[in-house]
C-alpha cells in the first residue's frame, strides 16, 4: 500500500495557491500510483488548533471552533474545485485524533520522555514557540519572519528532544530517501546540529490558550499545536484506533515496504517534520524501516519573492480556475516548477503552456488523429500496410517516452514526466507533417498506407490519454470517449502496449478538448 499525506492546512486564513500545488501535486502523484497499479491511500486535511486560531476568533466575537468550521468550508470547496480527490479527511478537532494525542501523550510520559520546568524566555506569537538566541538575525534581533516577539515566564511540559537528535543525524546520514529531494537533506542535517541540545515544548497553560488538545495527565494545560498536528498522519491512519473507530487499518498503509510519503512545503521542514515529528516517531517506538519519507516542495513565488499577505501579491487559485479553468491550472501547476524548487508564478506562462502544449501540440494530434479518421475512414482503425522505417521511429518514440515518463512520475518529478510525454506529441505532429495523411487520401492506391499513419497516430492518442490522466483526469476522460474505449479509464501502466486500439476498431466524433485561451479585455 502507497501511504501519501500533505501537510494539513492552518484555518487561520484562506487557501492560496501553495496551497493549490500541493494538493494537486499530491492528487497528481497518488492517480499516477493507481496507474502504475499500486493500492494508494491519500490523506490531508486541516489544522484547527492554535492560539493565533484562538486570537482570530476573539477579535471576529465567534468561538474557536465556529470559526474553524467556517474557513474548513474554504479548503473543502477549492479542492472540490480542483478536482483533487483524497480518501481521508484529517480535522484535528476530530475526537478520534484527540484520543491518539492523548493516548501518546500519555505513552510517552510514562516512558520518561517529558518533564515540567519553569522557563523564561522570547516567545513567537507567529510561530507559537520560544525562541533562542540561534534565532536571532546578525543584528542580535528577531527577523520578521517571527512576527511579534515577547517575553514570558511560564511552566511547560517539554519532551527530551535533544536525546534523539543523535540518532536522526545518523538516520539521516544512512537512510537515501530519508528527504526528497536530497539537496534538501544538508539542510536538515545542519539544523539538527544547531538543535541538538534543545528540547521541544508541547503544551501551553490554559490560562493564555483553551483551544487545544487537553494534556491528560495534566489538565492545566493544552498541547502545543505543532505536537498535535503532526499526529495527525498517525491518528487518522488508524494509530492507536479504538476497533469501531471507522479509521483504515495502520498496518497496512504504514508498511516497511512502501514508505509513507509526507508533502510539505520547505518552509515546515526545520524543525517542524525534519526534526520535531521524525524524533516524536523515535520517542514512540518507530523504527528506521518505517520512518516517513519527507518529500519537499519550493515555493510559488512572484517576480523572485514569496507570496505573502502583507506584500499583497496572494494569488487566489479559485478566480484563477473560474478565469481560465482547471485543467489549464492543475497543468500549469505541475508542469511549470520542479518538485523541490521555487518558481515564479507567472499568468503569461500559464497561458502559454496551456496553448502551446495542450492546445497546439497536444490538440493538433487528437484533431489529426480523430478528425481526419473521421473524414477519410469513416472512423475505422486498421493497421494497413507494412510498416515502415517512420512507423517504427514513432513506435520507438512512444516506447522511449513512456519509459522516461515512468521514471520521472516514480521519481515524484511530474514536470520531467510531462516532458517526456511532450516529446512524443510532438514528434507525432512531425510524423504526421511528413507522412501528409490529407495528401495520402487523395490517391485510392495509397488507401492502406492512409490507414496506417491514421493508426499510429490514434494509438499515440490513446497512450497519451492514460499518461496524461493523473493530471488532467477530465480531459483524459474526453478523449477516452471519443476514441470509443471506455475501459481506458481502466487502463494501467502494466496494460500499455501497441495495440491499445484494436484492429477494426471505430472512434466516436472528435470535439476539442483543449480549446485555446483567449486573451481578451475581461480576463
């Protein structure tokens, strides 16, 4: 079983269009799973605790939890939107997750690995943790990032993170595909050496926070909201689940033979997963066959910097569906950044993309294929002829796609794997510019090898309708149909072969699938 999840999104604020990347990314990667055969499972979810929850609330005169349901409502309705299908829905509200925070909580206590002490320090109202001085700037301050800073002097629980920083480091060293991609290991590791003698503080006394977790051994206090949340990829896994729990099976998705894969973005690495969650693991009786792989993405940035609120260059990803539509966006979304690096969001590109490689390159070949087997064969597919040297070039050429697309996709790396598949589709528009189908159709002796070219062409559309539907699902579902073959939908990796369309075989009535974007004044 392939087990993916994604970081689960903070309710205090709106989806925007990291947001949108990585879901689509993660839904993108979990249809691909499906495609290669694999049982796959993908969770996500939301965040709803915290105190900047619990301060954003107060100031709009609602409870926490009104509140919560309120922006919940957001993310549902964008990944509805867009598309993006999960088979578990993590809300940290939820009282199945609870129980598993306070069951590990509980575990962990009672192995030793939490304590109570009175510390006085910096505190990060933004980041909702004390700082030291290793996060001071060169200047001896506090960066922006942290957001308002101020002292306090208060009792905690902490959990001895620091006897576990030892043994991430050496997982980290031994362990390949411990982060994804691994430049962004050295990263990791760095920061586990700034880290090493810090111990983690998990609760927060009610008396300054209420919306959280209870610690039930000590009922003064609310868990910290990072502890809480990470558990989320263990409690609605089934970790710790009561028998009429309604949650999957944890052995079978958390398996030593198919590692859970966590998305996130790189600005929750450090400390939150590559260090906080793998060393809670740890503390709780994972072993290294099992720890989660990390697989980190960049940001979405503009003109080189990172969306922000304050900067006032969000881009909302739900006008960007309704102004130029989902299939135009989820592509764009992959296709324009590699998994692990930044990128500059840019709408000119997004149209450009979508008209060159879907619209001309890719729509040139189905109108070709359908249109002119519709016209000069009445719809009918048949192998023809004998093959010649510029068939058997195209049926390399889709074989040698189909190989770099299978690594690349395993790879996690969509943007190469949609490379790959374009590479074919143009070289079927070259085939077919050399080949002169239109010119074959005129002279009746050449009857067989029309139906030869129109063949391969057909076929390469129906190979790059099954590659191209982790993707773009609803479109692959257009062309499915109109090639006539249903069980295209049905099709897997393993199934691919020349011949997907077999011999007689009739195609429905083409219509455009990737209609071109228009600029105009409105959009």
């Amino acid at each position: 079983m392939f087990y993916l999840t994604t970081a689960i999104d903070y309710t205090n604020g709106s989806p925007h269009i990291g947001h949108a990347y990585e879901k689509v990314l993660a839904d993108v990667i979990i249809r691909y799973r499906r495609l290669r055969g694999d049982e796959a499972f993908f969770l996500t979810g939301v965040d709803q605790h915290g105190q900047k929850v619990q301060q954003t609330a107060e100031k709009e005169g609602v409870h926490p939890a009104t509140f919560v349901k309120r922006t919940t409502k957001k993310f549902l309705s964008l990944w509805e939107k867009l598309g993006v299908e999960y088979d578990g829905w993590a809300e940290t509200t939820d009282g199945r997750h609870k129980a598993c925070v306070q069951a590990i909580l509980t575990d962990l206590q009672e192995k030793g690995e939490l304590y109570k002490k009175t510390h006085s320090g910096f505190y990060s109202v933004r980041q909702e943790q004390f700082l030291t001085d290793r996060d001071r700037d060169g200047s001896g301050n506090f960066g922006p990032e942290w957001g308002e800073v101020v002292e306090l002097a208060e009792e905690n629980w902490y959990f001895k993170l620091s006897e576990h920083t030892g043994w991430l480091k050496q997982y980290l060293e031994t362990t390949a595909d411990a982060v994804i991609p691994s430049f962004r290991k050295s990263e990791l590791l760095n920061a586990v050496e700034r880290n090493s003698g810090t111990d983690l503080c998990i609760s927060r006394p009610k008396e300054r926070l209420r919306w959280g977790i209870e610690i039930p051994f000590d009922t003064g206090f609310v868990t910290y909201v990072w502890f809480d949340a990470l558990i989320n990829y263990v409690s609605f896994a089934g970790y710790r689940a009561a028998p009429d729990a309604e949650l999957p099976d944890f052995a079978g998705l958390w398996t030593t033979d198919e590692r859970p894969v966590h998305i996130i973005g790189k600005d929750i690495l450090v400390p939150a997963h590559g260090i906080y969650w793998l060393c809670m693991l740890h503390a709780m009786g994972f072993p290294d066959e099992l720890m989660p792989r990390l697989l980190v993405h960049g940001w979405w940035n503009i003109r080189g910097e990172k969306m922000s609120k304050s900067l006032g260059n969000i881009i909302d990803p739900a006008e960007l569906a309704d102004k130029f539509g989902v299939e135009a966006l989820r592509y764009y979304l992959v296709r324009d950044i590699v998994t692990g690096k930044d990128s500059d969001f840019d709408l000119d590109r997004l149209v450009m993309l979508y008209n060159t490689e879907l619209a001309n390159e890719l729509g040139n070949l189905c109108n070709r294929a359908l249109n002119m087997s519709q016209r000069f064969t009445d719809g009918l597919i048949t192998r023809g002829g004998i093959f010649t040297d510029a068939d058997l070039e195209l049926q390399t050429s889709l074989s040698e796609a189909t190989d770099a697309y299978r690594v690349a996709m395993d790879e996690f790396d969509v943007s190469k794997g949609l490379e790959a598949l374009g590479r074919h589709v143009v070289h079927c528009n070259q085939y077919a510019e050399r080949m002169k189908p239109w010119e074959l159709n005129k002279d009746p002796e050449k009857k067989d090898r029309l139906a030869t070219v129109l063949q391969h062409l057909a076929e390469s559309v129906a190979h790059c309708a099954v590659m191209l539907s982790p993707v773009l699902p609803a479109a692959a579902a257009k062309l499915a149909a109109q090639l006539n073959l249903p069980h295209l939908a049905e099709t897997g990796l393993p199934d691919l072969h020349w011949g997907l369309i077999p011999e007689g075989h009739t195609i429905g009535k083409p219509k455009p699938v990737f209609p071109k974007i228009i600029i105009g004044e409105d959009t």
